[in-house]
C-alpha cells in the first residue's frame, strides 16, 4: 500500500483549466520503445453516459477548470481546491463535451472551510445550482453502504480531465468525458480520504471533483467521493507521462463530509440518512439510476431513464408513504418541468454557445506568463493551493516539477 505520507503528489484541477481526465496508474506507462502508451484516459462516454457528471468552467468559458457531480437537482459535488472565494461563479456544462454542452446552468461554489492545500483531508466542495438539474441525480454513499468500501473493489472513475499530460506537451484532451475502472487501494479514515488503482487508467489534470462511482446491492449507484490528487513515485522527468507516474489517486471520502455539506449548503443531500449516516428516508429516498451508463439515451430528454430503482432499502426498511412512484420522481429531476428538459435548454440559457469554438487549445488558456510559481512548500500534507485562474497552468507544471525532488509533498496546479 501506499505510504500516505511519503509520495509526492499532483492536483488534478488546471487554474485555467481544471479537468480531472484519466490517470495511468500502477506499472510503467511507456511502451518499448520508449513512447506513451495510448491507453492513458480510459473510453470515450457516448451519449447521456454519466450524465450527471459535469465540467465545471468560469463564467462564459467552454474550457474547464474541473469536474464534479449532480448529486441532488440542486447541488453539484466537487472538490475543495476547485473552489475560489466563498460563492465563485462557474458554468456547469453538461454533456460529453464542454466545447458543445447540451446544457449549461450557472452556479455559485463553496469550499469546505477547514480545508488547507498543506494537509490532507477536507478537500471537498460544492456548487448551487441556479436553477435545478433536469437530470437524475446520483446520491452521495451514506451510512451502511459505505461498509462495502473495501481494498479490492470496483469503482468507476469518470471526468472531462487530460487524456495525456507532460511538461512538454501540457495537457492534451481535456473537456471529454471520459470513463475509467479502478479499485479500492486502501482507506485513510483519519483524513476522510481513500485511494483507487487504475489497471492503465485513472484520473488527470482537469479530473479534480470528478467522481468515484459505486454501485449498492440494489443495483443503484452512489458517488463515493470526489477526486483530490495523484500521488506520484517522484518528481516526473522531461517527456514522462506525468499522471502515470502515481501510486494512486486520492478522493476524498464524502459519506464522512455530509454534516458538513448539509450545514454549508443547507441542502439535504441524503434523503435516505440523516447527516449522521443513520437510516432516516424519506419520500425523496427513491428513484436512483440503475443505469446511468446507458447510452441508448438523448439529451433532448435530459437522459432521463425510466431505468431507476424503487424507494431504496439499502441500510433499512423504506420510506413508508403507500406510493414508490412518488419517492421515484422526487429524485429524478422532476420539478424541473417540461421547460428544463425542452430542446429550447439544448442551448442553455448562460453565455457558453459564444465560447464554444475554442475548447482544444490548452496554450491560450494556460500560457500566460503573468502568473505566480507559487507551489506547495509544505511538507505536512498535499492539498492543492488555489490560485488565481489566469495562473499560467503549464508554466506552474513545469517549475513545480523542477524542484520536486527537494521536497516530500510537491502539488502540481
């Protein structure tokens, strides 16, 4: 396993660009002769694949700076060091491309208070939607579910993060939606934190607040938790794939953060527990994807799927109210209306169609050379230091990788 403490490790969010894509983790990510292998990124999502998983992007931009997750209509689940100032500004771009969303909604974000790039743990945070979801959620793991999470289980990764990334190329691929398959390395209760090995995929830059995604014993999947960051073997060396050089990807564990998201955001996140994790349903603890893979789905119909589970009884009896059709649609996105999921929403109604022809060019969002160096100096623990986001991302890469080997905990922007 790996030593928390020990490895170096890289932020999956870019200042300009955030995206968590997929990381290479485990053995040697180069072929015999000595090139990238082309299995960095994991599969290509189809249509309405993870629809709940969104690129998260500044106002009135088509590039994204990170991904996150629709876990009630109205909350997007992120991490912490994709947040600026308390209530930032994002577009939330939903669809397999943050380039030609289907639909963007503008939302206000918010980051865990206790959170420090310099530590371990609280990296977690959310976004309010400004208008709800039209979407079916995927609830956050809570109570006894979180009992199967355990070394050896399968968890799938999915964010609009780097296909590819070193300090020569910068970040290639971003703002797809990609797909990839994991397991459980270990569990950090002590930081609110696990961490997942990819057999040749996994997490990258732009990926940070994209989720881990289990599914419970009735066929229902729940989000484990958001990424953090990669953990590296050491500093990465010129033209070395910088995300396969991990011992793991570290999400942190957000069935141990819902008091503090239900009190932040005085939003209630799990209809079937209290902020405790003990069973508490109610009419809302229904209607969960049992599908959210599928692709035999249309945006034209915001990807809803009759697919979806009944009241759930995963940690106890259901909620009790003689109607599982109605605990059903509660949870789906239904008061959204025939208006959310018209073709009139294809477009959306935030600025992202006048930004949308630009989403391939990594240099002009993160070639700037006004930003700071800036890198974690501390050797307590990885966080990911927020920075201004016209903060040259690959300029930030390259000097962060350069004295990487001086110092125990090295974040990458």
């Amino acid at each position: 396993m790996a030593d928390m403490s020990a490895p170096p490790c890289a932020c999956l969010r870019t200042l300009s660009l955030l995206p968590v894509a997929l990381v290479f983790l485990g053995s040697p990510a180069f072929a015999d002769d000595g090139q990238p292998s082309p299995i960095f990124g994991g599969s290509e999502a189809q249509s309405c694949q993870w629809a709940a998983v969104v690129a998260l992007a500044d106002p009135g931009q088509a590039v994204p700076f990170c991904s996150g997750t629709v876990i009630t209509p109205s909350v997007v689940l992120t991490a912490a060091h994709c947040v600026g100032a308390p209530g930032a500004s994002a577009d939330v771009h939903f669809g397999e491309s943050a380039s030609a969303a289907a639909l963007t909604i503008g939302a206000q974000c918010f980051a865990h208070a206790e959170f420090s790039p310099s530590a371990s743990g609280n990296d977690v945070g959310y976004c309010i939607l400004d208008r709800p979801a039209p979407v079916q959620p995927i609830p956050l793991l809570a109570g006894c579910e979180a009992e199967a999470m355990a070394p050896g289980l399968s968890l799938t990764a999915v964010g609009f993060g780097a296909e590819t990334l070193t300090q020569r190329t910068g970040p290639v691929g971003h703002g797809i939606k990609r797909i990839a398959e994991m397991e459980v390395q270990s569990l950090q209760p002590e930081f609110s934190e696990f961490t997942l090995l990819g057999d040749g995929q996994g997490p990258c830059l732009i990926d940070s607040g994209g989720p881990a995604l289990v599914q419970v014993d009735d066929g229902s999947w729940r989000v484990a938790g958001p990424v953090s960051r990669v953990l590296l073997d050491g500093a990465p060396q010129p033209g070395q794939e910088i995300c396969s050089a991990g011992t793991g990807v570290v999400y942190t564990a957000g069935w141990q953060q819902l008091e503090w998201l239900e009190d932040d955001s005085a939003e209630d996140v799990t209809p079937c527990h209290d902020a405790d994790g003990v069973w508490a349903p109610t009419p809302l603890c229904g209607g969960f994807p049992l599908q959210p893979d599928a692709t035999d789905l249309v945006w034209a119909d915001a990807c809803n799927s009759a697919a979806i589970s009944g009241s759930s009884e995963t940690c106890g009896p259901p909620f009790d109210d003689g109607s599982e059709g109605s605990s059903s649609g509660g949870s789906s996105g239904s008061e959204t209306g025939d208006a959310e999921t018209g073709s009139a929403d294809t477009t959306g109604t935030d600025p992202a169609d006048a930004t949308t022809g630009s989403p391939d060019e990594p240099g002009g969002t993160g070639s700037d050379t006004d930003g700071q160096a800036g890198a974690d100096t501390s050797q307590d623990g990885c966080g990911c230091r927020h920075r201004p986001r016209s903060t040259p991302a690959m300029l930030l890469l390259l000097m962060a990788a350069g004295v990487g080997r001086r110092r125990q905990h090295q974040c990458i922007p």
